[in-house]
DNA sequence: CGCTTTTGACCAGCGC
DNA sequence: GCGCTGGTCAAAAGCG
C-alpha cells in the first residue's frame, strides 16, 4: 500500500493535550454508543468525539505494543517540535507526519478555537434575549466578559486527500459559515454538530498548496451518539471507524490495516509525551518522521500557517471516496 | 414544510 | 485607535 501513497488519504488529526487529560472520560463515554466491535474501530470514532482519547488507552483498544522505533525530539521556537525516526514504517510510505500540541499562545487561528466556550454563551444569550435583530446581536455579543480567557476546546484534524470537501464522519453538520482564508483561494467552511446540545464544530478548509488536500478540524467533543438516520452510508462509514471496506475497495489500498497504522504510529506519540514531558501545555509538538518527503513538510508547513500546528496531526491514507 | 446552505454583517482579538 | 482577520450570526434562498 505505501507504494501508492497517491491514492490514499492524508488524514492528520489534531490533538490538544491540555483537554486529553480532562477529557478522557467523555470520549470513554461516548465510546459506549459505537456499535461496532472491532477496538480499533471504536477507537477512531473517539477520535471523532472530539479527539481527546487517551493514548493509553488508544493503544489498549488497538492492542499496540510500544513503540517499535527509535524517537528524535527537537524544538521550535519555544514550541516543542517533536522529530520521529520510525525505522520500521516503511510500510506506510513516506507520507506520514504528526503533530501535536498543548496550548498556544496567540495565533488567531488559536484565538477561534478558544473562542467555544464563549461562543456558545453567546449564541445563548441570542438566543434567549432580544429578538429584534441588530439589537439582539450585538447584545449577545457584549456576553463575553473581557480579558477572560476562554477556554480552549479539544481540537482533532484530518489533512485529507481528497476531492470532496465535506467528508461523511457519521455525525450530522449543519453549514453556518464560510470565510475566504488568507492567502488562499480556497474559503474556509464552518460546521456544526445538528445535535442539540452538542457544540462540537469543525472547519474544512482546501489546502491552497495542494487543491487536492482537505483540512478538517473538529472542535470540541460529541456528547451524544451517532446519528443513526444519515443520509447515504454516512452511519457506515461511521460504524467503521471511517474504514469502510467498499471505500478499501476502491481504491489500490486494499492492504491497509488502520490497527497496523494506529500501531505504529500512537505508541511512539504516546511515549513522547511521556517521556519527554510534553503534556504540559507548553507548546505545540510535531512529529515527524525521519523519511518525510518534501510534499509533507510542504502540508506541515501550511498546516503551521494555518495555526493549526499546535494540535495533533496524524496523517493516514484513505482511499478516496467517489463522489 | 422543515432543514440546510448562502451570504453579508457584526464582533473580538491581535498587531501596528 | 485603527485596520485586518477569523469566527459567528441570522435572514433569505434553496432543496427535498
């Protein structure tokens, strides 16, 4: 499969260790509702409930064994960067890269995902208060105390490669909107879970190096199971840990075993963090690999534009889905 | 008819 | 203080 990384999936996830902690529990939870049996399965869709699943106990549910390669660590500018030499990973090609980080400081990008908490006390407020419009608006607004720093929700990405914008994940999102990005002729898209009371969010954006390349970012945490009236195979692709066999199927990645994957790759992030001490908010991490290709520094690179560098990013390959 | 998408306006945060 | 940018709101339009 690693011979043809052009056919697979980038699939990066970012992480926010501050909230891994906090949030282990409700990914436990939310894990309940899986229907599904196989452990790696399950895993993975907590990756989708808000990306905030222990590594502990991501390698319990895929059975991992440590890490099987040798770890390098640097730092970047007071954010840890966090460099893995994986001898043994040859398998996956050359197209994997994580990254992952704690808290950050400023990026306005940083400055939107801190923004939940608030925003949703804000919406609230909309909600509840004047229904005369303008009025009501900018009332709500007014909601956010100042200086208060919000808090930041858990953050889980996917770079993806592929030609479809808005990936089926299970869960049902509700458009509400849509930005231009700087320096890009891709807009950014603004989702949110159509559960209610459910606050979890994610942004899609189209990677302006490379149009082929989607950049997901869910916010915050799924506090309800999976939607089980979707529209087309949404709730399989759900059920299977978004590794739905026709999707193997369609594509040259027949092979691809996502426990092999998650094996490989989540231990030795899993050891970093607990070797290196970097949980501790001090800043982002980046791992990657010693074999890296130019194309994946190029998406790391952007992904660091982006601001979203201070979360986790784990890129898998997933075939690509026909429209 | 209900839900979703589109889109212009608004606001907060940040840098200068 | 001002301008820029990201994120969100909500009315209107679109869709099944």
């Amino acid at each position: 499969m690693s011979s043809e990384p052009r056919d697979l999936y980038y699939r990066s996830q970012f992480y926010d260790d501050d909230h891994h902690q906090q949030h282990g529990t409700g990914s436990s939870a939310a894990s309940q509702d899986h229907q599904f049996d196989p452990p790696q399965m399950s895993t993975f869709t907590d990756c989708l409930n808000g990306g905030f699943m222990d590594y502990n106990s991501l390698e319990k549910a895929f059975g991992m064994s440590p890490a099987t390669s040798s770890e390098v660590f640097s730092s970047i500018e007071g954010n840890q960067k966090v460099i893995i030499g994986e001898g043994d990973h040859h398998h996956l090609g050359s197209e994997n890269m994580v990254t992952q980080n704690s808290s950050i400081s400023s990026s306005s990008t940083e400055a939107g995902a801190e923004e939940d908490s608030c925003k949703s006390t804000k919406k609230d407020g909309q909600l509840t208060g004047s229904d005369d419009g303008e009025n009501s608006k900018k009332i709500s607004n007014k909601g956010k105390k100042k200086g208060e720093k919000r808090e930041k929700e858990p953050r889980f990405a996917f770079m993806t490669k592929s030609e479809v914008d808005h990936l089926e994940d299970g869960y049902r999102w509700r458009k509400y909107g849509q930005k231009a990005v700087k320096n890009s002729p891709y807009p950014r898209s603004y989702y949110r879970c159509t559960t209610q009371k459910c606050g979890v969010k994610k942004r899609v954006e189209r990677s302006f190096q490379d149009p082929s390349i989607v950049i997901t970012t869910y916010e915050g945490q799924h506090n309800h199971p999976l939607p089980t009236t979707l529209r087309g195979n949404a709730a399989a692709v759900a059920a299977a840990g978004m590794f739905q066999p026709s999707m193997l199927l369609s594509t040259q990645m027949s092979s691809f075993n996502p426990q092999e994957w998650f094996g490989t790759y989540l231990p030795s992030i899993n050891n970093n963090q607990q070797g290196s001490n970097t949980t501790t908010g001090a800043g982002s991490h980046v791992v990657y690999p010693q074999n890296m290709n130019s194309v994946d520094q190029q998406y790391q690179q952007q992904l660091h534009d982006y601001g979203l560098l201070q979360d986790m990013i784990v890129p898998s390959m997933f075939p690509k889905r026909e429209p």
